[in-house]
C-alpha cells in the first residue's frame, strides 16, 4: 500500500490545484460578468439620463416658444384692432356725420389704445397709451375743460413712435424665442 499513498498525495496535490485553478476561473468569469453587467446598467443608466435631459430641454424649448407666440399673437391682435380704430377715426372725420358717430369712433379707439396699453410694461404699450391719450383729449367733446388744438405733426410723430415700437416688439419677441 504504501506506492498508492504517494501517488493519491500526488492526485490530491493536482486535484486540489485544478480545483484551485477552476476557482479562480470561476472567481475571473464571476468578476468581468459582474463588471459587465454593471458597466451595462451604468450605460442604461446614462443613456435614460442623457434621454430625459434632452426630452426636459426640448419641453423647456417649445413652453418657450409656445408662450412667446401667443405673447406675438396678443400683440399683433390687439394691435391690429388698435390701429384700425385709428383708421376709422380719422377716416370718418372726414364724413358729413362724424359729429353723430364721433363719440362711437373715440369710444372704440380708446379701448384699444388702453387694451394695448396694458400688454405689459414695453414701449409698446407706452407709446399706445400715449397716442390714445393724445387723440382721446384732442377728438372728444369735453365739457370740462379746453380741448388741446389738434397739431398734425405731434400726431404724425406719435404715430410714427409707434409703429417703431411696434416693430420693435416683434422684433425683440423674435430675439427672445431664439433664445429659447
């Protein structure tokens, strides 16, 4: 019995170093399936991440827009009602019966002038109040006080004010949504 001894020493000493060996292969496989794996869920991870910051930003971007086109759309409706009541107004002063519709004219002028007025605190809104003011005092029929004589320059220049602001509303509405 003794030569089997050294030999099953021997088988043992292989056996247990191949154990040994498949362990740590085991151990090497279980450590880069682990690391993979988490190197895939940290992908996800970001990837889901990067997506959603994308998706917030995009949603940011069109809220953006969204409001600054209906800021425009306001603008440019009130705007229109604005100035074509000034139309009306003195397009009609010219017609036999403006005495009779005159207080209507004025009356509709006005509200658009002071609607506009209030679109916010732009330049705008200042030069509309301050045209609806000067044509309000210089058309209507005040009993209480002296009407202020009607000088087409300062109208022209009032009006010219306010065409420039106008425009430049639009214009700064246009640079702000590309800053969106």
């Amino acid at each position: 019995m003794p030569p089997f001894k050294g030999t099953t020493g021997m088988a043992s000493k292989e056996s247990n170093s191949r154990e040994e060996k498949d362990l740590k292969n085991a151990l090497k496989i279980a450590v880069l399936s682990s690391a993979l794996t988490l190197a895939g869920v940290v992908a996800t991870n970001v990837t889901s991440w990067i997506s959603s910051a994308q998706t917030t930003r995009s949603s940011e971007r069109l809220s953006c827009i969204s409001r600054l086109d209906k800021r425009e759309e306001y603008a440019r409706a009130k705007s229109d009602a604005f100035i074509s009541s000034l139309a009306a107004l003195a397009s009609g002063s010219a017609s036999p019966d403006f005495q009779e519709k005159k207080p209507a004219y004025v009356e509709t002028f006005s509200k658009a002038g002071y609607s506009l007025m209030l679109l916010d605190d732009t330049e705008l809104g200042k030069k509309s109040g301050e045209l609806a003011d000067w044509m309000t005092v210089r058309v209507s029929d005040y009993k209480s006080f002296v009407k202020p004589v009607f000088v087409v320059e300062e109208y022209e220049k009032l009006v010219t004010d306010w065409k420039d602001a106008y425009y430049q509303h639009m214009a700064d509405l246009d640079t702000q949504r590309k800053g969106c």
